[in-house]
C-alpha cells in the first residue's frame, strides 16, 4: 500500500497553517487531474500530500538535509536552499515513508520542473499551481488550459513563472529552462494560433 490513512494523517500532522491546507488542496487537484489524464489518483494524492514537507525549513535546514542525503546543490540553489524544499521533502518520502521513486522524483521537480517531465510529475507540478487555495493573476487561465491539455496548460505555467522570476530580477534554475524548452521543442503552445 501506498499511504494508509494512518501514514496520511501522520504526514499531514506535519503539516501547519496555510501550508496544510494547500496540501489539501494539492492533494484533491492532483487526484482529480490523475482521473482526468489517466495516472493513479493515489499515487499522485500520496505525492501532493508529501510534496511541501520540508517547505517550512530554513535555507541552513535545507543545506543540512542535502548534506545528510547527498544532495549537491547547483550554484542556483546554493544561493536560494529554500528552491531545495523539492528535492528534500521527496529524500524524506524516500527515507522515511518508503516512497517509490517515481512519487519521490515528481516530489523533486515540483517546484523547478525538469526535463521529460513524467504524467505524474506534471499533475504534481499543476495541482501545485492551481489547487483552488491559490489566488493570483493568470490562475483560472491555468485552470482553462488544465480542463483540455495537461501540456498546454503546464507550458502556460512555465511562462508565467519565467516572467514573474525575470520581471522580478531572480534568479531561474537551469531545470526550469529544460523544462520550458522541452515543452517547445515537442510543438506544444497555449496560446490559440
Ligand atoms: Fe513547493
Ligand atoms: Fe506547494
């Protein structure tokens, strides 16, 4: 079994505030999008209710989870640990709840994207993005695309992202490059030609 009710609330019991109800929110999303495109809901509600476990840490609480599970963080992240809070929460699912390694890889790349992202990594990704706590402009656009085209919609995501890291002068990971142009390189666009 994946995640029992007992494994379920344990892992919510660490949840607090906002954060608990955004993994609610996530995990409802991720289920739906799971039926929605064919991949297990279970799978990726257990991924969405573990995918911001270690989001609450502080940037020297990120370096020492990398430290103890032999994450190298990239110049990128060393600069900003708390972009690490994918890949540490996904090293906890792995060490302590005995995740399967494709739940634990799209825990990883929930908050970059990657390269040939997976099905399971991109309902993460998209529940992450327009689970129904979260409020900011371009959402319900997300939403729209999220009803016909998982692609489409995930590429519109990647762009508003882009924009809002380039307008504000941060800093972009090299995985969410690979993951945009991945995206283009197959053909795929939001907007209606
Ligand atoms: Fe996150
Ligand atoms: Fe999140």
């Amino acid at each position: 079994m994946l995640c029992n009710d007992e494994m379920r609330k344990g892992i919510l019991s660490r949840l607090r505030g906002y954060r608990y109800e955004h993994s609610l929110g996530v995990e409802r999303a991720a289920r739906r999008l799971a039926e929605q495109y064919g991949e297990d809901p279970d799978r990726a509600g257990t991924a969405a209710i573990l995918h911001d476990i270690t989001k609450h840490l502080s940037p020297q609480e990120q370096l020492n989870l990398c430290e103890k599970y032999g994450i190298i963080p990239c110049a990128v992240e060393k600069s900003e640990p708390k972009m690490l809070h994918g890949k540490t929460a996904a090293a906890i699912a792995r060490a302590e709840y005995g995740m399967p390694e494709e739940i634990c890889q799209a825990i990883a790349c929930h908050t970059t994207g990657r390269n040939r992202m997976t099905l399971l990594d991109k309902i993460l990704y998209l529940a992450d993005y327009i689970e129904e706590t979260r409020d900011f402009p371009g959402v319900d656009q997300a939403r729209e695309l999220a009803k016909t085209s998982i692609d489409r919609a995930l590429l519109y995501c990647y762009d508003q992202t882009l924009i809002e890291l380039v307008t504000r002068g941060k800093l972009i990971h090299s995985d969410t490059i690979a993951a945009y142009n991945d995206m283009i390189r197959q053909g795929i666009r939001w907007r209606e030609a």
